[in-house]
C-alpha cells in the first residue's frame, strides 16, 4: 500500500518501541531528554506518531483485542474460551480486566497534552504547521475522552496542563465530570482544531491519507452528539441516584429536545463539506450495481465515501475469520439469525410486512451468482446488503479459486457439510458466518491476506445519523425521508415515496424513528455500531437478553438444518449499560464514584 499517512507509518516504528517499554522511556538509550524531543522536526512528529497510536482497532473480535460485536445481538463468536462467550452469560466480574480501555486512552489523553504543551518549543516548525500538529493532538484528544465516554459515561476531564508526576493524592483525586459537561468540553475541543485543519485530506499527496482533517472532526462530533441526545443520556431517570461523592448530578435527568438539533446540525455540517460521496460502482451503460458498490466500499481505499480510515499491517482477523471452513477459515464469527432476519426483501421490505414475499417454506428450484439450486427460501430474494454480509448455507463462496472451472464452490452450513460442526475446533454455532469486509481476493491456505484500511467512519453513517437526529428534532422535515433514501438507492432497493415501486413513507415520528433504526442496523451491520446503539437507545434488555437462535447445525442434511433453535440463552443486566471501571482504578482515585450496579 502506497496510500500510509507518514506519521502512522512513524508511529508504528514507535508503537514497537512503546510496546518493549514506552517512546519516553527511550531516553537512556537514545540519549535524549524530553527537551531534545521537542528540538528537533523528526522526533516532535514521532512522539505525536505515539500520541496517534493509541487509536484502536475494532475490526478484530477475538480474544481480547474488541468486543462490540461479540457483545451485541448481531454476532456469535464461536469460541467458548473467549471472554464474549461468558460475558453473554451473565459472567461479568466488576473487577475483569478484559476489554476495559479506561487507562489506555488516558494514556493516549495524557500524552496528546504533552505535546500540545510542549510543541510550541521545537525551533524547526513554521508557525502554520505548528499550528496543525497541535491542532492534530488535540482533536485525537478529543476523540479519546469520547473513546472513554461511549464506553463508561461521564469521564474525568483533566487538567491541560498534564500533572506533574510527583502530584499529591489530593492533586490527582478527580471527579467525573457530568455528562453533559463532557460533551461540552470535547465539542469544544474539536471545534477549537478546525481552522488550523485542511477542510480534507490531500487528493494527490499520498503520503498525508488518513492525517486528520475538518472532515474526520466534524464526524466523530456528529456521532458523539447523536450519543448524548439519546435515551441513555438524556433526561434518564434510571439514573437518579448517579452522583459524584459532593452529590454532583452525572447524567441529566431532564430531557433536552434541542440535544438532537445540535446533534442533526453536527451531522448536516459534515454533509455541507460536499467532500464525500456515497461510495458506487456501475456497469458499462451507467446503471448502478449495489453489490458491488457495497461490498468494495470497504475494500477500496480512501474511495468517495471514506471520512476516516486506519492503515493496519493486515486485515487477517477479517478475512480468516469471515472465511468458511471449506476455503481454510475459522467460520467463527457467526452472525445470529436476528441479525440475518433485520435484512429487507429485494422489495425493500421488512420480513414481517405481508408484502415482503418472504418465505420460510420451500427451496429454491434455480441458482443465481449469489446461491445454488435447493437453497432455503429463507435466504432467496433477499436484498443486495444481505448478500454481501452473510455467508449462508446454499451460499456461494466469493473467491472463485476455490471452484471448479472458475466456478464458485457452495458452502454447506449442516454438520456434515463442507463448513460444517464435524472436525476441529473452527465452526459457526448459528450456521451463518459473516462475509462483509472479507476481500474475496484473501486466500486461508495458503494464507495470503490483501492488505487495505480499516474503515473507521463512512458517509453512510453520517447520513443515517442526520436522519434520525432530524426526526427527533424536526419531524416530518423532507430532509429526513431524503437521505434515507440515498441510503436505499444505493443498495438497490425501493425507496419511500408515493411513486410507483415505491413503499409509502412512514406516516408518524414513532414509525419514521423504527425505519431510521431498520435501515441503520442494516447499513452499518458488523461495522460495531450495534453495541453502543441498543444501549443509547435503552433497548438492550430486549436485545442483548433472553434466547438466541440461528439454524440446527447437528443437523446432517439441509432439510433438517432450515429451522429454528436456540444455540444461547444470553442474560443483560440493567448496570452493563455502562462499562465497569476497575477497582484497581477507583482506588488511584478517591473521588472517582464506579458506575451505577457495579
């Protein structure tokens, strides 16, 4: 890949040093002081590399690396020793250390402070870039405390002077400050980054792709603005008795409708850059090709529609993990059949409507590129998107290679199948496996995997948060039913409207909020955004809880594996609306109250 932000690329030289014992602690080695950091051009971009590595992957959902998608009703990981698997159960221990990221955005917090405090020191830096590399630190500043705060709620905001380490108890004895606050502060922080930030990244010098620009701010204060004017957050009484130890009210318990005009105003304001484009491809005649155009929006990089990406050294989690047994992957993130059943018809329509078509009787009597002959009715005329995520059983794989003649090869999901329960440890517990983001081109043996970026914010989202902020802040507005629609059209479906073909526009605030829903859990299904979503809307006692059902994989033929059963029964307590924090972490801090049930 040609297209790596330099200062990435430093900073992954750096995160090697940081791993063995952290940049700063290179100074016996290098002979260096923290003066001599800040002296110099080259060391003053390599520590703000280190501040930039701090920023996480969520595309790898095993073991230990991210669990929003394990934890979310949209998948099933496959392995009964990874923490998921007992997290779902109920087995949550307030102290586990698994996944809590509390202290390690703090350090990335901390470290961006530095720099910002010190980079004004460093005589090789012209004022103008100057300004931008701390305008760069502060808004990754930023995206940390909201990092923290989508996952813990109200955080402690530091002071902008980092603390000096030989601080009293008294000194580094913070409270958690208000929600509210929080947001306030960090939209702040954001808005102050803007003017010394391009309005986008650089179409022709390769070596800024994925260096923050006006774009990626805007949008990650979109998204955190959605968060605050939901439920969770928003006049929730459930947390009344959520204070700091001075009796300090940390989560509104008024509700504020204007949360969600800041929030439609955050979104419309990245829409207003006309920087990004829905993401298409077409045929030879100009005619839109949906499949296409959303399966290679993750796999075509920095293309219209990518606000913000991560260069990574491989996307090996993605493609061995998405990959069936038969081809020489794991089969082990499964998507569950509530997940597969949130998928429209090729109509547009919802499984339940009664003009869906949709059926779960019978098989198919032809083929076509996306699934054989005798394939259950359950998967036949389904939506492009559905396609593109969902490896089902009758499926065929993506990578021709694997096939016969440059003919695709059809994975079997029963036990017995190609992909399988029999043999080894690699299989799907709810007979599906997720293909979205696998690049058809990846090979599991030999194991060749085409290295690309990791999508952190796309269009799409931008589109689908302006509309359901709009909805709750201005119903009926025409802006509403306009960019859903651009969301549909893309994927090859009917749109709302009184036009022939097209489904009638939901005729209330209440049903225009469900189709806003619909339509985003489909659209950014597996993207992790299921996770925050169900818990800022306060409907994970419903979701995330109660039995969980995919196909019978014990069964032998593919008759017997086209129904129904229970393969988990997963239990949500109220108190995991917000993460535990360690009382390892508690015990640093004397005014740090925990969260509410733990």
């Amino acid at each position: 890949m040609k297209k790596i932000f330099i200062l990435l690329a430093i900073g992954m030289a750096s995160c090697l040093f940081s791993c063995q014992k952290g940049f700063l602690d290179q100074v016996p080695d290098d002979r260096l002081t923290i003066d001599d950091v800040f002296q110099r051009r080259a060391t003053t971009l390599r520590y703000l590399a280190n501040v930039y590595s701090y920023i996480r992957s969520d595309v790898d959902w095993n073991s230990a690396n991210s669990p929003w998608e394990g934890l979310s009703d949209e998948i099933d990981i496959t392995y009964n020793d990874y923490p998921t698997y007992s997290m779902n159960l109920g087995n949550w221990d307030r102290n586990l250390g698994d996944y809590n990221y509390w202290n390690h955005y703090y350090r990335g917090i901390r470290a961006a402070s530095y720099f910002i405090d010190n980079v004004g020191k460093n005589p090789e830096l012209q004022p103008e870039e100057m300004e931008r590399l701390k305008a760069e630190a502060r808004f990754l500043r930023a995206m940390y405390y909201f990092m923290i705060m989508r996952q813990y709620g109200p955080v402690v905001l530091l002071p902008e002077t980092p603390l000096a380490p030989d601080a009293t108890i008294e000194e580094m004895s913070l409270p958690r400050s208000p929600f509210d606050v929080c947001v306030d502060y960090v939209a702040a922080e954001m808005d102050k980054s803007l003017p010394a930030l391009p309005v986008n990244g650089s179409t022709t010098d390769e070596s800024n792709y994925g260096r923050i620009n006006r774009g990626m701010v805007l949008a990650f204060k979109s998204r955190m603005l959605l968060y605050a004017a939901s439920a969770l957050y928003n006049g929730n009484t459930d947390y009344a008795g959520f204070k700091n130890p001075d009796g300090t009210q940390l989560i509104s318990q008024v509700y504020n409708a204007g949360k969600w005009k800041r929030a439609s105003d955050a979104a419309k304001a990245v829409i207003d850059l006309n920087n990004y484009s829905l993401y298409r491809e077409t045929d030879n005649a100009g005619n839109l090709k949906p499949y296409e155009s959303l399966k290679n929006v993750f796999l075509r990089d920095w293309n219209s529609e990518i606000i913000m990406a991560r260069v990574v050294g491989t996307m090996y989690a993605i493609d061995q993990n998405g990959a069936p047994k038969r081809v020489g992957g794991w089969s082990s993130w499964g998507p569950t059949q509530q997940a597969v059943d949130a998928y429209f018809t090729a109509n547009g329509r919802s499984i339940t409507d009664p003009a869906s078509n949709y059926s779960e009787t019978g098989y198919s009597t032809s083929g076509n590129s996306y699934y054989d002959a005798g394939t259950y009715n359950m998967y036949v005329n389904r939506e492009p998107r559905f396609y593109v995520a969902i490896t089902f059983n009758g499926s065929k794989w993506i990578n021709t290679s694997f096939g016969t003649n440059g003919q695709p090869i059809t994975i079997q999901m029963f036990r017995n199948g190609n992909s399988g329960k029999d043999g080894g440890r690699n299989w799907s517990r709810t007979g599906y496996v997720v293909r979205k983001m696998v690049n058809p081109s990846s090979t599991q043996n030999p194991s060749v995997t085409q290295q690309r970026t990791e999508v952190l914010f796309r269009l799409a989202e931008v589109y689908l948060n302006y509309a359901e902020a709009l909805n709750e802040a201005e119903p009926g507005n025409a802006d509403i039913v306009k960019y859903l629609n651009l969301i549909r059209e893309r994927a090859g479906i009917p749109q709302y409207g009184p036009g022939a073909g097209q489904i009638p526009v939901p005729a209330t605030q209440d049903a225009m909020r469900e189709a806003i829903r619909k339509e985003r859990r489909v659209e950014l299904a597996f993207e992790y955004h299921r996770y925050f979503d169900t818990r800022r809307w306060k409907i994970a006692e419903q979701t995330d809880g109660g039995p969980f059902y995919g196909m019978d994989i014990e069964a032998t033929t593919t008759e017997a594996f086209s129904k129904r059963v229970v393969f988990e029964t997963r239990v949500f307590h109220k108190k995991y609306y917000l993460w535990n924090i360690q009382q390892s972490e508690l015990n640093k801090d004397k005014n740090l109250v925990g969260n509410p049930g733990w």
